[in-house]
C-alpha cells in the first residue's frame, strides 16, 4: 500500500471521488457537495489557515487503486484548549473494510502530528468550526443531514482496536413537527404569553438586516461571557444572515422581544441534504436548477434547528418553551410542509441544552463520536469537561 499527499488536481479528485465508489450501493449516503469539502483545505478560503495547519492523503493498493483517505489539522488556538497535552485533530477519513490500510491513515496522521509538536489526536473532526464534519456516526444511520458525517458501521471497530477513546458523545435530537408540544412546554410557554412584556415574531425577509442586528445583539448577549467565544461585529452577523438566505424560510426563524429589546432567538433552516441527493456534488447550473425544482417544486420536507439563544436575563423563565409553541401555532395546520426537524448535535459535555432539547420535545434520534487518541497510552485519559 501507497501513502500518497494530495498534491495535484488528480489527487484532489481521488479523495473526492473514493466516498462516491465505496457509498454506491448505500441508499442513505448523500454526496457532499465537492466545493464544501475542497474549501476546507484552501488557504485562501478557511480563515483557520491564518492560525493552523492542514495536511490530507490518499492511499492507494499495489494496482493503484484509491482504497483510503485522510486528512490531519494543527489549530494552534485550541491545541491547548481544555487539553493537558498539545493536541490535533484527524478528519476526512474513509477506508476500505481492512484494518491495515486504516492503522496505515491513522499512523500517517499520527507520526505527522508529532512532527508538530502534538501528544494526542481527535478525530475524526474538520479543520473549522465544530457544526460541519465532526464526529463518528455509531447510530442512527439513516439520511445525514447537511453537513454531517456518515459513515460505514465498522469503522467504529478501526477507531477503538487503533486506540481511540470517546472524548464526547453527540446527539441528534429529532422532533416530529405535527406532534403536540409536551404539558411542561406548554404550561411554561402559557405563563409567558400572560406577560404582555414579551412578544414572538418570525422573520421577515424585507427586514433583514434588521433582524441580523437582532441577532447579533443576542448572541453577543447569550455567548460573548464563554471562555473563547467573540463579540460579534455587525459585518459578521449580516454575512451570516447572507449566507443562510439559500436555505432559510422567513416563517421557521422566530425572535423573542420583551418590551421591544430582542432577548431570543430560535433559528431553523432547510436541510440542503434533501437537495444535493440530487446535486451529485455539484454547484453548476444543472446542480442549481436541481436545487430550484426540489425547493419549489418537490419541496423540503426537513429542517434542522441550529441555533437557540437566550439573553441570561431572561434564561430559565419559560422563553425558549414560549419561542418553541410560537412556531408550533403556525406548524400545527393540516398538511403543514414540514415534517421533521432535527436539531444540530449537543455534546454530552453540555447537560443543560441537552435538557432543554427534551424539554421542547426532541428525542435522541442518531449518534456520533468524537474520539481522542493519546500518543502516550500510559497516562490517564480524560473525557471532555462538562460546561456548567
């Protein structure tokens, strides 16, 4: 077998290609598109290049044949992060069902990451931010939503025998749209509503950058007192809101006001996934107009909740349960379009949300893991500290 650095367009095309050979025959797996992935390891359009690393290969049998593929990251801000020793991140995996070509890609990884300086590896994760490509998919293998991993059942086996131990569990939360909000949800939201200080409305696209501001000032409200997490600046906020525009339906995105100051927020979005079974990785016109007929045509049928955020002044009041039924009024009409909704994963380092999530009725519907692999087995292993 052959370890071969992405170094060309050929290689490029082998690791974006390998995924579409061994997923052929499974009708769950859904090509990403090419140009998420290739993004990933442009220096020129992931900003963590600014403060890391990033590497990847294929593997290749003596017939020269792609069996395997794998990426490794440096992200100098969080080596140290939580970590009692330096630590990097593996990704992008995928194998054929042969121990040794995959003990082959994590040595490749591991052996470079030492190079840099690391004691421990976590994987598979993305060279970015924690909502897209993170996480072993263990259960629930069924159609991933955007920007998930999916993944054989047997590489949980490769991880483990190779020395991977869970470092946080991830949890999908489902909530099928057209059931009745539970009683506890119910009653909290009701002694809300009674407080006239407080209104719900959803977004209005003619409005928006004003609801970008909105959103903005909640999250900084919201996130800006944990250990790393930035101001957003007004430039910021309005990029995302941008960004968003393709996949987002004005009337699944709610705010919370209380006597007009925006406190709440609850972000839901189109799961692309049900658009790019169609797309075959591609963002051409074809792969547009593919979009265009299943959004307006076909119709999604699936959204994901990600985002929900609550100034602390108003937390623990009932706002998220009010903010929940406040959609809930609007989705539970005869052959509403909707009818799943999942939420982006929670990691078991976070019990409050996880909470809140079965509070507004989610249940845990698919699983991954976020593994961590220390170079020096004999000193003690520790899982990710829970958030208070």
């Amino acid at each position: 077998m052959n370890i071969i650095e992405v170094s060309n367009k050929a290689h490029q095309q082998e690791f974006l290609l390998l995924p579409v050979r061994l997923y052929k025959n499974d009708p769950h797996w859904i090509r990403p598109l090419d140009s998420d992935i290739e993004k990933v390891f442009d220096p020129k359009k992931n900003k963590y290049f600014q403060h890391g690393k990033a590497i990847r290969w294929i593997l290749q049998n003596s017939q020269g044949d792609t069996i395997g593929r794998v990426a490794a990251f440096v992200n100098e801000k969080t080596v140290m992060k939580d970590n009692e020793q330096p630590t990097g991140g593996m990704g992008f995996f995928e194998c054929i069902q042969d121990q040794s070509a995959a003990f082959l890609l994590f040595d490749t990884c591991k052996q470079w990451l030492q190079a840099q300086g690391m004691e421990a590896m976590d994987g598979p994760i993305n060279f970015g931010e924690r909502d897209n490509w993170w996480g072993l998919l263990v259960e629930g293998f069924d159609e991933p939503n955007y920007g998930m991993n999916y993944h054989f059942p047997y590489y949980k086996d490769f991880f483990e025998a190779y020395g991977f131990q869970p470092y946080f569990n991830q949890y999908t939360y489902r909530r099928i749209i057209h059931e009745p909000v539970i009683p506890l949800v119910e009653h909290r939201a009701n002694k809300i509503f009674a407080d006239k200080n407080y209104t719900f409305e959803h977004l209005q696209m003619k409005y928006l950058a004003k609801y970008a501001e909105d959103f903005r000032t909640i999250y900084n409200k919201a996130w800006v007192k944990h250990a790393g997490v930035k101001e957003m600046s007004k430039e910021q906020a309005t990029n995302i809101i941008k960004q968003m525009k393709p996949v987002l339906d004005e009337t699944i995105v709610y705010f919370a006001y209380y006597k007009g100051e925006p406190v709440a927020f609850y972000v839901q979005i189109l799961d692309m996934n049900q658009a790019l079974r169609y797309m075959n990785g591609k963002t051409d016109l074809l792969g547009k107009l593919k979009y265009l007929w299943v959004r307006y045509v076909k119709g999604f049928t699936r959204i994901i909740g990600v985002a929900f955020g609550v100034v602390p002044e108003h937390q623990g009041k009932g706002v998220e349960m009010a903010i929940v039924k406040s959609y809930a009024k609007v989705a539970h009409v005869p052959n509403y379009k909707y009818k799943i909704m999942d939420m982006k994963w929670i990691g078991d380092f976070n019990p409050k949300m996880m909470r809140v999530a079965e509070h507004v009725g989610g249940k845990i519907h698919r699983k991954h893991i976020t593994y961590r692999k220390l170079f020096d087995e004999s000193r003690p292993f520790k899982r990710s500290p829970i958030i208070d």
